[in-house]
C-alpha cells in the first residue's frame, strides 16, 4: 500500500494540462537556474583554477540529479494523490448509500477493530433516545462509540448533539468517548470537545478519517481505483480557497513553509527598506501569522487522529 497523507483526502489534486513540451522546458529552466546558482557559488570560493572546474563539474552533475530526482518524486506523488483521492471519493459514495444506521455502525465497529487497539467491541441494539451506538474498550479504556452517518448531505454534527453523548458517556461510566461520522464537525463542536479535560474525554472522528480508516484496513467499501479525470470533480476558485483552513490543519508541513516564506520576506524588507521594503514586511507578517496559526491548528487537529496516535 502506497503511503497516505491527511490532506491526500481533503484537497483536491492538481492538474496539469500542459503538453510535453511545456513539461519539459519547466525541467530544462528548474535546471538552468540550478546550474547558474551552482556556477556562481563556485566562482565566488577562493579556489585554484583546476579544482574550481572539477568542482564545477561536480556542482552542475549533482543539480541535474537533485533536478529530475524532484520531479520524479513531485509525479510519483501527485500520482499517489490522485489515486487516493478517487477512491476516497468513491467511497465516500458508498457511505452515502448506507441507509439504514445499524449498517453504518458496523462498518465503523470493522475499521475500528482493523485499525486501533481496541478489544471487545459489539454493537448495541438500537433503542430507546442513547447516542451511544458501540461499546468496548480502547487501550483497556472502556469506550463510548457514537456513528452518524451523514447521508446524501453534508452534514454537520452540532455541540448539542456532542453534549447529549457527552452526558450519557459519563453516566454510563465510560472512560472515553468516540464520535464517528461520515461527515464533519463544526468549529464549535471541535472548541468545546478540546476545552473538556476531565475524566471523560470525548475524540472526534469525521468523515476524512473514516475514509483514512477503511484505506488503512483494505474494507471493500474503499475501493483501489486509478485516477480518471472528470469535468464534476473540477473545484472552483472560491471552493479552493475555502480549503485552506483544512489543508493547513492537516499538513504541519505546509504550515511550516508559510512560516519560512514569511521569515525571507521579512529579512528581505529588512534590506530593501522604503516603500517596497514595507510591502515586502506586510505580506511576510501575513505569511507569518498564516503559518504560525496553521502550526497551532495541525497540532490541534493530530490530536483527534487516533490511527496517528504513538
């Protein structure tokens, strides 16, 4: 199985319409800017005149490799990106003809077995108002399972309803709770679930991670399906936009390279000065807070990924 990252189920993979022609002079230009760097580093060194072009010749071999290694390896992704995305969105289809909620219920009982620590789950018989739809144990906790299923809609699963499970999990007597939906959680839900430190704590698992759960355990409701391009699975520019949030709290990576970017264009307005200085410092502050803030939400976000837990 290939690796899986996060956002490989949030954000939409990109594309590249261009011909060979354009690939290739976007190879040929990454590899004249890396020669003329390695050229001019190797100018400036105080070296004898024969070891400098021995040197030369080296510098400009290693950046043609480091060249076509990045492109290799930036395809070899986007294809993997690709790949999971589709089936992810095929599967989120599946999920989405799952009728009746005791068939969503145990199929999170099968990931859940397949994928966490977990002993003696069952799936209780539904009744009565409980929100409580599995019990067992997770790390020899005694746990809370709760499975909505969001359906044709995009669902949202509210504080109220967090509340209500909340209460019966710790009346019950459970050490922890679970919340699993095919859909997602709003902000407030997520802010009030990381405010309560008690005794009980309830996790949050949402339709991404359900996705990453049946990848993770090969479930026939995740399908290996190759990338095919389709016009519907085109984003907007405001949907892309909106994604934002999402792909910063899933990639601490991204974050950090906000972070870094804002850092450079601080230094460089420090240099530059005057008006063009100060817009350099505006857009590196922005940057800045970008990353810094995104840090803080990945951070916050890898805490709820129970298959991530060490």
């Amino acid at each position: 199985m290939t690796k899986d990252k996060p956002h490989y189920y949030v954000q939409n993979p990109a594309r590249d319409d261009r011909t060979r022609l354009a690939r290739a002079i976007d190879i040929l230009l990454a590899l004249l800017l890396v020669w003329l760097l390695a050229a001019l580093t190797i100018h400036v060194l105080p070296l004898a005149s024969v070891l400098s072009g021995i040197l030369t010749v080296l510098a400009l071999a290693l950046g043609t490799l480091l060249v076509f290694w990045y492109h290799r390896h930036k395809n070899k992704a986007l294809r993997q990106h690709r790949d999971i995305w589709y089936s992810a969105r095929k599967c989120r289809e599946n999920l989405k003809e799952m009728e009746s909620p005791g068939d969503f219920a145990a199929l999170v009982k099968e990931l859940i077995e397949n994928t966490l620590p977990v002993t003696g789950f069952k799936v209780l018989a539904p009744g009565g108002d409980s929100t409580i739809d599995l019990t067992g144990y997770f790390r020899n906790r005694k746990v809370g399972v709760m499975c909505v299923n969001s359906g044709t809609g995009d669902l949202k699963i509210t504080t109220g309803e967090i509340k209500k499970f909340y209460t019966e999990v710790r009346q019950a007597g459970f050490d922890n709770g679970i919340v699993f939906t095919s859909g997602s959680f709003d902000d407030e839900t997520r802010r009030f679930v990381r405010r309560m430190r008690g005794q009980v704590r309830i996790h949050l698992v949402d339709g991404h991670a359900v996705l990453r759960m049946a990848r993770r355990a090969n479930h026939p409701v995740f399908p290996d399906e190759r990338w095919r391009e389709e016009k519907e699975s085109r984003i907007s520019g405001l949907e892309m936009a909106l994604s934002i949030k999402e792909n910063i709290m899933f990639s601490r990576g991204k974050a950090l390279s906000f972070v870094l970017l804002g850092i450079v264009l601080v230094i460089i307005s420090a240099l530059l000065g005057g008006f063009i200085g100060t817009v350099y410092l505006a857009v590196g502050v922005i940057n800045l807070f970008v990353g810094f803030s995104g840090i803080i939400l990945s951070y916050l976000r890898k805490q709820e990924l129970l298959m991530d837990w060490r």
